[in-house]
C-alpha cells in the first residue's frame, strides 16, 4: 500500500489548503468544458425560485446563477465588484454607498431584454424582503439587526392585512428604513451602528435585487409562485428547463455584464438517487464530478490497479457547519404533541448525554472514511469565518473555552462516555418522574429510495443506540418522497434534523442569531427547533438566557474584540447545555473535472456556487495535480 500512503498525504496537503487564503494564479487545462454537467441529491432540490424567499442552500445554490447582486466574492474568498463597481463607508460603518454600474439588463428566460438595473431595484426588494405579508419572515434577520427602521417597518406590516401590505407602494417604506437611491446608480443604506462588515452582507440574498416592472408583470399576489418563464434574471445564467426531480439547466445569459467572464454555455444540474449512482453516472461521462460513497471509495482507494486511483481528491472543506437540530415541540403522525419525547428533549440531562455519548467515527466514516476526524465538527460556527485582531481564529476560541481534550487522532474531542453514563442515569431518573417511558423513541428521517441515505441512516443509529444504549434510545429511520420540508419539518415530524449553515454575510451573529427564542427572524428556531411552542419552563430559561447573551454580543460595535468574545461565550453555553449538537464538516472525497481552488470559496454569502470563472478540463485531474493547485493556493 506505498502508493496508497503517498496519496492520503498528497491529499492532507490539500485539505488543509483551506486554512491559509492568499494570491496567486491557478493552473489551467488546455482545453476546457463549454457545458458542466452536475448534480445534486434529492434532499438538496430546489423548492423556490424567488431568492429573496429562501435561506435554503439547495435553492441559494442555483439561484446566484439567475440574479446577481451587488458584490461578489473570489476565490480566496475576498470582496470583488459586482453590479456594485464602486463601495465603501465614509463614517466607520454607519453609512454605505454603493456605485452601480451602468448598462446592466434584466431578461427574460430567453435572454431577452426587460429592462435597465438601477438602484431602485434594491429598494424594492428590500420593501419586499421586510414586508412581513410578502415575504413572511424570510431573509428579515440581517436587515433588522443592521439596517434603520427596517424593523419597524417589519413590525408595521405584520400588523396590517395582507390586502393592505400588497397595497403598499414605497412611500411608507422610504419614510421609515434607512436606504435611499439619490440616482439611478448610487445606492445609500444607513446602518443603526457601525457595521463594519456591513458589505459582506452584500452577498446574502436579503440585499439582492428585485425589479418593480416583474412585480407589475405578474402581480404582486403571483410572485411567489412565478416559473421559470416569468421570472427576470439578471445574472450569468438563466433558468431554461426546470423538471422537478431530475434535471435543471442554466443557459448562459447573453447580455450578462461582465462580457470578460468565463461561463459555460449551458449547466445541468441532476439530481441523482445517491452518489451510488452518481458514480455509475460519472464513469459513463454523463457527470463532470462526483462525491464519493464511502463504499465507492473504499473500492477505489483499496485498489491500487484501479482506473481512478489516482485521480482521487480530497476536496476542501465547504462553508458550512452541520449540527444536530432538536425539534422541541415534535408532533405525531395524527397530529397530536409526541409528550414523551417533547419531555425527554426538553431535559437537559438528556441532551446532553447525546451531546457527551455518540462516537460519530463511523457516520463520519460515510464521507471519508481516509480521514474521518477531518469532518469532526465541536463548533456552533465554521470555523475559518472570522479572527480576533491577534490572529486567534474565532472557533478555536470557543473551543479553548468549552475545554477540549486536544485529538488522540481516533475518537472525536468530545466524547466522553463516562460523563454520558452519569447524564443518562440523571435523566432517567428525572424523566421517569415525569412519566417518560424508555426508550425514548428518535424519528429520523431520509430520502426514500436512497441507499446512500438508508446506509448513513442505519450507521447513525448503531451509534446511538450503541452508545446510549437500546435500553434508553431507539432510533426509527423514517422517509419522504420529495421534500423534507414540506413532508416532514412543516408538520413537525422529526426527533431532530441534522442540517448545515452557512454564514450569510461575515459575522457571528449570523450564525447565533438563528437560534434565539421569541425573535421571528430566528432561522432555525422559527423553522426547525420549534422552541417557541415548548412549554417547559427550564428549557425556556435557558433559551432565554442564550438569547440575552446573543443580544448583549450584537450591541457591541465599539470593540470587535470584545463583540467576538461575548458571542463566544454564547455559543459555549449553548453548547454546554446541548441546546444544539455540532455534528459533522464537509470534507468528502471526489473524481472531478473541475479545480475547485478556482471556485469562489469563501465563508459567508451565497455565492460559491456561481459558475463563473472557472478553470476546468475535459480530463479528469489527478491527485498530483490538486497538489500543485494547493500548493499555489498556499503561497
């Protein structure tokens, strides 16, 4: 196995390429793909096409291909021009001005032209975005935290009937929320502190565009469910095709912008069952790259004599941390609250012998079974988001406060089965004083008809009913057909969800700040957690208690040392009370067509999946090329 070793070191060298972002040019294939064809698995397909709706990746994924915003980020993950040619803050963060070029079209589906971008579509689509009957709660949280009267003007809606929110010009809106358009080119927000990093909150979806000639078009009450032909783009791509479960395609805009850019001609997004069948896909040159199975893996690694061997890659970590989400207030089949979990998970004892209990090796082993503790995961935050002025990187920092033990190289960091022994016995004591019987019933939830999913499944729950004990936990693998959300987190099905965030914009309020009680613009508590229907008063104080700290953490915008170090202490006490549980990264294996250190690659915004300026080849690259990618991307 000499070959072998040689590849997993090759391969370390470039996973650990994410950790250090600097310049330098990427080396380029000859000869290069003019059409990608992709894919993604049924749990990712998307289900809305207004992105100022969604904060779902599986939707945000496609749709910075078919509006673009005002900036963009590189591959090192820097602040470029977008729309916006020209920004900055002339009064330490509390004002931006943002200069948009001119001679930007929006089109049709076709390519045809609509219309001129101008400022004014960034006011619409924030009067959209905060009005609470259009738009709901989606995308509201940034605004409201950094924008003048965004809030309040949130708030005013919320109050008025849906007939007279859809009524409203913008009138109200530009008397209430700090942002103004003095020409059709120069945009002005006018934030409620100094934001600093208010222009890394230009590449989330809540301050992209939207034209008042579409809403007139189709109608203020059509928005929402307009196709594919009746949407305007004014991105690199427009959405041509659209089947639901199977394909999609991005057709290159032809009065896109930047006439400089590299873009293909068309993108074809597949969804396939698992990456099983990707792979299968993959080999018959129906996919320019693949994620790897662990089995698929496995088979290729072990083989030295293999076709692919060498052209195996360990990718770079993606944007986003994964954790474990409770759903405090689960309801059944029919209906009705499922108390004795309700009960069970609302007892901090017992969360937190899942926290202290679960030796994830083997789930982590199913994206990368080479180097499973790659993909452990013991921050809230992703880490590589942010830095103290002293370099401190801010997840380390979390970590040196929960406590850590430093790796042995083959458990994960916080397992510590004596301490979930002692919180198991705590709990069943406290719980079985409440009527809850054992072992607790866990609904969990896949894909149907996935193997890869099933397999995954399955692993997960010998690790929890072998950790914890078949006497305490059962674990039961339930499935939908086409959407998690509506099949399962709508009627709030699920014992927990095991999702992934990536940061919207370049502070850690985004992360925390979806977790917070009692606040609409709270992602994950308003939509996966349910922790506003709990009803257990120690649950609700500790809730309460986090979330006081997360505010006390945002009104610091003074001193961003201190700012980082009060959502520190924050994210640990979420985690010390096992209110969420960090899971996994992604660092998966892959056959691949396309350098991904030529892909946008940074920590926050949405943007990393714009295909635009990237270096690919109509060969597959080998390990020894992905190390000379890393290397150059380390210089």
């Amino acid at each position: 196995m000499k070959k072998a070793k040689k590849l997993t070191a090759v391969l370390l060298t470039a996973a650990l390429a994410i950790g250090t972002l600097a310049g330098g040019s990427m080396v380029s294939s000859a000869e290069e793909l003019n059409e990608l064809w992709t894919f993604e698995v049924p749990n990712r397909e998307l289900e809305n096409l207004i992105i100022l709706n969604s904060e779902m990746a599986n939707d945000l994924n496609v749709l910075c291909n078919t509006t673009e915003g005002l900036l963009e980020t590189d591959a090192k993950g820097k602040l470029i021009p977008g729309i916006a040619s020209e920004w900055g803050t002339e009064d330490g963060g509390l004002t931006w001005t943002f200069k948009l070029r001119e001679g930007v079209k929006w089109v049709d589906w076709q390519g045809n032209e609509k219309g001129d971008v101008t400022a004014q579509d960034w006011i619409t689509a924030l009067e959209w975005v905060m009005n609470a009957k259009k738009n709901g709660a989606n995308n509201t949280s940034m605004p409201t935290t950094l924008i003048e009267g965004a809030g309040d003007y949130y708030n005013y809606t919320k109050e008025l009937s849906e007939e007279e929110a859809y009524a409203l010009d913008k009138t109200k809106f530009l008397e209430m929320v700090g942002i103004e358009a003095p020409d059709d080119y120069t945009l002005i927000y006018h934030c409620t502190s100094n934001a600093t990093y208010f222009d890394t909150v230009a590449t989330s979806a809540c301050l992209y565009p939207m034209a008042q000639g579409f809403i007139d078009e189709v109608g203020v009450e059509n928005v929402l469910s307009t196709g594919i032909e009746g949407l305007w783009y004014n991105g690199p791509y427009t959405l041509t095709e659209f089947v639901q479960g199977n394909t999609k395609t991005l057709t290159k805009n032809p009065l896109y912008w930047d006439t400089e850019a590299k873009l293909f001609d068309n993108v074809v997004i597949r969804i396939v069952e698992d990456t099983t069948r990707g792979y299968e896909l993959y080999d018959a040159g129906e996919l320019d790259h693949i994620d790897l199975s662990e089995a698929t893996l496995r088979q290729i690694y072990d083989d030295e004599g293999h076709k692919y061997h060498d052209y195996l890659v360990e990718k770079m970590p993606r944007k986003y941390s994964y954790q474990m989400h409770f759903n405090y207030s689960k309801m059944k089949d029919d209906g009705t609250p499922d108390d004795n979990w309700n009960k069970a998970v609302a007892n901090e004892n017992f969360r937190k012998s899942i926290y202290y209990g679960l030796n994830l090796v083997p789930y982590l082993a199913r994206t990368n079974f080479i180097n499973p503790l790659h993909c452990e995961n013991n921050a809230y935050t992703m880490r590589g988001l942010l830095y103290f002025s002293d370099g401190t990187e801010y997840t380390e920092r979390v970590l040196e406060k929960l406590g850590l033990p430093e790796s042995d190289g083959e458990t994960p960091r916080r397992y510590d089965p004596d301490l979930a022994a002692e919180c198991k016995a705590k709990a069943m004591e406290e719980l079985e004083a409440e009527g809850v019987t054992f072992p607790v019933q866990i609904d969990y939830y896949i894909t149907a008809g996935s193997q890869n999913a099933l397999d995954s499944a399955t692993v997960l729950k010998q690790v929890f009913e072998e950790g914890l004990g078949s006497d305490y936990v059962t674990m039961n693998i339930g499935t939908f057909v086409s959407s998690q959300t509506q099949e399962v987190i709508d009627p709030q099905l699920q014992s927990f969800v095991t999702n992934g965030w990536g940061a919207d914009y370049g502070d850690i309020q985004n992360y925390l700040g979806q977790e917070t009680l009692g606040e609409d613009t709270a992602y994950y508590s308003m939509n996966y957690s349910n922790i506003n229907d709990a009803t257990d008063e120690d649950l609700l104080a500790t809730y309460q208690e986090f979330t006081d700290m997360v505010n006390a953490a945002n009104a610091i915008v003074d001193d961003i040392d201190a700012r980082y170090e009060a959502y520190a202490d924050a994210e640990v006490y979420m985690l010390e009370h096992a209110m969420t549980i960090p899971v996994n990264l992604e660092v998966s294996w892959q056959l691949t067509k396309v350098n991904d250190y030529t892909r946008s690659n940074a920590m926050f915004g949405i943007q990393n999946y714009m295909y635009k300026n990237w270096d690919t080849s109509v060969d597959a690259y080998t390990t020894e090329q992905y190390a000379e990618f890393a290397e150059e991307f380390n210089k």
